[in-house]
C-alpha cells in the first residue's frame, strides 16, 4: 500500500524542516496519547511521516480511572498501538484524581520517568492552537504577568536531556476532527471533556464561540498572538540573564536593594527570571503588585507563600526562595512549623 500523503502531512513535515532540532532526525520520542482527536491526529501523522524521519515512537497513555470505560478504553489504546506495531505503555493512577492540576502533575511525572526508562529524548503532547487560545484567556482572567501569556511554547525543556515538544500548534481542533476522519483513526471519547466543573471546558464551550461569533478566526488570532509572545520572549532571554548575574549574591541569592532601584517593568522581568530558574510557576499581577510595597527598602523583613507552598522570603539585604516548612508531628494535617522560628536570619 502506497505511504499516506496530504496537505496536512505536508505542513507537518516543513515546519519540522524548518525547525529541525524541534523533533530530530532518528530521535527516540515518547508520544502521551489520551485517544482523543487531537492525540490520535499527531499519533497518526508522526506514523506516516516516520519513513522520512527515521524516528523511533513510543506511546504513553495515563488511564485516570475517572470513568468506568476508562479501563476498557485503554486496553483498546494499547490494541491499537500493537496493530501498527509502535511499543505502547500505559500508568494508572491509583486513587481518584478530582482537580486538573493534580492530573496534570501526575501526567507528567509520569512522562518523565517512563521517557527516563526508554531513554527518550523528546516527550510530545498534542496541544493545538485551540489549546493555546484557550490557556491565554485563561490567563489573562487570573491576571497574569506577559510571560504567562507567552503560553504553550512549542519547546521547552521537561529535566534536564528531555525536552518537551508540542509539534500541532499550527493546527485547531477542527483541524485535528477532520485529520482523524481522513485517516480513518479511531477516537476515544471522554466526557469529562465537557464537563463545566472544569474551567477550561467552559472557556471552550462557553467563552470562545461568543468570541468567534463576535470577530470570526478570534481563538486563530489569539493563538498567534501567543506565539508572538513566545518569540519575544526567547530573544529577551539572554539579555535577562546577563542582567541577572549581576543581581546575584551567595548562593543565589537575589540582592533586594539592587532589585528595587531597577524600573518596575524591568525589574518583573528579572524576578520572574530568576524565579523560573528555581521551578517557581509565574506570579500573577495581583501577586506581584502586593509584593512590590513590601520590598520597599524601607520596609523590614518579611515572607509570601507562592505556588506549591514554596517560600519568598527577605530580610534588608537579599530575595531567596525556601521549601515548604516541615510539619509537626506525623506529617498530618497539623500547622506549618512558625516560619520565623525556622529563619532567624529574617530578623537580619
């Protein structure tokens, strides 16, 4: 049978020339499949475009058990992995999960420890630009600093030697709907999907028709707009770190007084910077215009939980960033340990 060709094959297989180092040439990449459109869509483009490529495909699945089909739908993932013969691994988390970002967290360790396993060099998710459209909105509703809205970047490094690419940002969700029926690939519905308890269900199925509705091609627009973000973003980069180093004191530390003397929108730039550097996801405006009276130098010393219970703290001198506290006892439910009897050098 002669290899599967079309316009949609085509525009995959020139971006990935014209950015080559985006998926190599003879890479080992690991492909996270839900069995939804736009999975199977990337599942099966990359099948079709392996000859020229020479990749070497795996498929993760991550089987939520949120649905009672969940089970029966992942064994018939793996069926049709095995019968276009690419090796398939699938992880099934263990207790019910019942926010997005505790799925999320748990999606991508997984990732990143079968990727680890197979020695992977690149993981692959299918986000589209409906996705990135959608994030945007979602962003800019949190009041999120410009890098948030720089949003689903279509590389970005997973830890370090993985890297993880989001290669189908060039195309929409209709586009991913009518690649599966072309192809022929089977698709796993999931409910949950539509479901309005979750937030980005309803920017989709809410927000984003009123904004077609309104201005047609809006969610194409606002996802080009987030590449364009992207791109700015990258080209400041090397700048923000040469500024950087020379904010920097002992181990890391961020010099407060050198900070504040800095104009603010620069001065945002370079403590997301730095916290980005430390795992820490981007602060948002609320968060930052909180933070900034604090850190004046007149004011003493003085901490802000942020994300995943890390820790800005800072006395007079410098900005550094703590793991959550301990807790007493057994490591139950009980109070965190008072933080200033855990840092003295606070009252610095």
């Amino acid at each position: 049978m002669a290899p599967r060709w079309s316009a949609d094959h085509l525009r995959l297989h020139q971006q990935l020339l014209r950015q080559p180092l985006l998926l190599p040439q003879g890479a080992r990449l690991l492909l996270a499949v839900s069995g939804g459109q736009d999975s199977m869509a990337l599942a099966g483009l990359l099948l079709d475009l392996k000859r020229l490529h020479h990749w070497c495909l795996h498929i993760w699945h991550g089987n939520h058990r949120w649905r009672q089909e969940a089970n029966q739908q992942a064994e018939q993932l793996l069926q049709w992995a095995e019968s276009q013969e690419i090796e398939s691994h699938c992880d099934s988390w263990q207790t019910p999960i019942h926010t997005e970002a505790a799925a999320r967290e748990w999606r991508y360790s997984c990732l990143e420890k079968q990727a680890k396993a197979l020695a992977c060099s690149h993981v692959l998710t299918a986000h589209t630009a409906t996705d990135r459209s959608e994030t945007v909105l979602l962003h800019l509703a949190r009041g999120s600093h410009r890098k948030g809205l720089a949003s689903l970047s279509s590389a970005r490094t997973l830890v370090e030697n993985i890297t993880l690419v989001r290669p189908l940002l060039c195309f929409s969700r209709s586009d991913t709907s009518r690649i599966c029926a072309e192809l022929g690939l089977p698709i796993w519905l999931d409910p949950s999907n539509t479901d309005p308890r979750f937030s980005r269900n309803r920017i989709r199925t809410e927000v984003l028709p009123v904004l077609e509705q309104l201005h047609p091609g809006a969610s194409r627009r606002i996802a080009a707009m987030a590449e364009r973000f992207e791109a700015e973003e990258e080209s400041q980069q090397q700048l923000l770190d040469l500024a950087l180093q020379t904010l920097l004191g002992a181990d890391q530390k961020l010099k407060r007084r050198e900070l504040m003397a800095i104009g603010q929108v620069n001065r945002e730039l370079l403590l997301l910077n730095w916290l980005q550097r430390q795992g820490v996801e981007p602060l948002g405006v609320e968060q930052l215009n909180q933070l900034w009276p604090q850190l004046e130098i007149s004011r003493g010393a003085n901490q802000m939980e942020l994300a995943k219970q890390q820790i800005l703290s800072w006395n007079k001198h410098y900005l550094w960033l703590i793991n959550p506290p301990l807790r007493w006892g057994d490591g139950g439910a009980g109070d965190y340990l008072p933080q200033f009897e855990q840092l003295p050098e606070l009252q610095a």
